[in-house]
C-alpha cells in the first residue's frame, strides 16, 4: 500500500486498455461466509465508498455488524475495464480503491453509513490519505439512486461546516452516480481479517459527523 505516484488523472485515451474478463475474486466473504457476488437477499441496498486505502476501509463497514449483509473491495471510477491491482497502483486507470456495502435499510439507515464514511478518514486531501497520494485513494461516494445521493449531499455539507469550525480545509470529496465495480483480486477481500496485523493508513480527523445520529439537515 505505499505508493507515491502523480495524483494527476489519466484521460480516457491515455488510461491502460484492461481485459474484457473479470479478474478472479473470493466467492464467499471471510468473515460472514456470505456470497460476496451474490445473490443478495430481496430487499437489500447497495452502497459504494472511496476513503484511502480499501483494507481499512472495508474493515469499518464490516465491523458495524447487524444490519451489514456483505462488504466486498474493488475499483471504481475509473477507465480500464477489469483492472488488476497493479494496474491501479500504476495511476494509469483513473480508479479509486472502494468498497462495496450491501446492507439491509431496515436494520441501518444510508446516513449511519456515511456516519462511518465520513469519521474515517479526512476527506480534505485531495488525492491523497495520509502517506498514500495517487488518485486510487481519492474520497468518493458513488451513490445508487436520489436518495442516496440527497443524503450523500446533506452530510457533505454538514460535516463541511463542522470541520471548517475547526480550522480544515473544504471537503474534497467526488459524489457521483455509482460506476461499474470491478472486485480486487482474492487476497484483498477483508484482508485485515486474514491479516490482522496488516497495515491500516486510516485516520479520521477527529471531528464528529452529526448525520446519522438524528440530526436533520436542511
């Protein structure tokens, strides 16, 4: 996970030409022994975060618990068709390393997730989280439908307001409609569960997020 690289975006034509198969993935989650492609159960939602480097990331969704049906990491938002890590870690796919959340509404709101999105990691960096720079680990969320994406906006700008009463910088955070997701490899699937000593780049900014925890905004 310790690449430096230009935090410049590839273009459509300059970005590597990828593969028109899949890459090989786990088919069940380590932790929950879910289907991690699915089938997913009638009624559950999907979300789609980018917040640094996917390990630690993942890890903060699957932690939550009851209410989280599978988490999964991959690429998004990018160029190249079913990119390999490598691929990613080159700068030459325009992807961000994200996780994929498939959740059950009725058991955890979108809002308590971008809670935990938003509180893990500092969304003020551009491309870049902590000592990890390059486009990959860009601050995203890629949102499914309207609601999604009015939640999405209302926390942005709320916590936009709570960190400016501490002296951060604006939010750099991409909010869009949700790309194709393209699963990493095997052995980044909840790789800190496998490997819990493993490296985590991770730190929020300290400063509490008031969306999901009833605060109503707007």
């Amino acid at each position: 996970m310790f690449f430096k690289k230009s935090a410049a975006m590839p273009t459509a034509e300059t970005a590597l030409k990828g593969r028109q198969t899949p890459i090989a993935t786990a088919r069940n989650h380590f932790v929950s022994k879910k289907p991690l492609q699915g089938p997913y159960a009638d009624g559950q939602e999907t979300a789609m975060f980018g917040l640094g480097c996917f390990w630690g990331a993942e890890r903060k969704f699957w932690q939550l618990g009851a209410g989280v049906h599978v988490t999964a990491v991959g690429y998004a938002a990018g160029f190249t068709p079913n990119p390999t890590y490598d691929e990613v870690c080159s700068g030459q796919t325009g992807h961000n390393e994200v996780v994929l959340v498939v959740f059950d509404p009725k058991a955890i709101s979108y809002e308590r997730l971008l809670k935990v999105f938003w509180e893990s990691h500092d969304p003020t960096q551009g491309m870049r989280q902590g000592n990890d720079v390059g486009t990959q680990y860009r601050s995203g969320i890629y949102v499914y439908s309207p609601a999604q994406r009015a939640a999405a906006e209302a926390s942005k700008a709320a916590y936009g307001a709570a960190l400016e009463d501490k002296g951060f910088e604006p939010i750099t955070t991409e909010i869009r409609d949700a790309p194709e997701f393209y699963f990493a490899e095997d052995y980044h699937q909840q790789y800190l569960a496998k490997n819990p000593s493993g490296y985590c780049g991770l730190g929020g900014t300290g400063v509490a997020c008031p969306i999901g925890t009833g605060v109503r905004v707007g």
